[in-house]
C-alpha cells in the first residue's frame, strides 16, 4: 500500500506546531552555517522538546551517524 503523502502533510506534517517545530531546526541549520549538501546536522544539546533552544552554546554541529544515534541507548 502506498502512502499517502497530502494526508500525512494534512494530519501531522502541516500542522502549526510541526510547522513551528520545523522552522526552529532550520534556524539552527543557519545559525550554524551548514549549507545544502554539508553532511553534518545541527545538534541540539538539549533538545528543542525538552525546552532547548536555538542559542549558541545548545548548538553544535556533528556528523549524521552521532546525531542520530545520541538518544538510542
């Protein structure tokens, strides 16, 4: 079964606090100076849902593989 990407945007993607949620991890994006095509992730030290935020100190920038794997275990 194929997914149905205009419900999902609808019911979960295009909502205001997922819209919100998404324009505060492209901020950090910028602040951080990674551009299209760097391989690195902005990094949240504290995470934006657990009250972090986008300023200098919370931010850094690591690779894909460290970023994703911070909360596994």
């Amino acid at each position: 079964m194929a997914r149905d990407y205009k419900k999902e945007y609808a019911q979960y993607h295009g909502t205001p606090a997922q819209r919100h949620n998404r324009s505060r991890r492209n901020a950090a994006r910028r602040a951080l100076g990674l551009g299209v095509g760097d391989s690195r992730e902005a990094d949240h030290k504290k995470p934006l849902s657990k009250g972090g935020g986008n300023g200098k100190k919370n931010l850094r920038a690591v690779s894909r593989t460290t970023n994703r794997k911070k909360y596994n275990g």
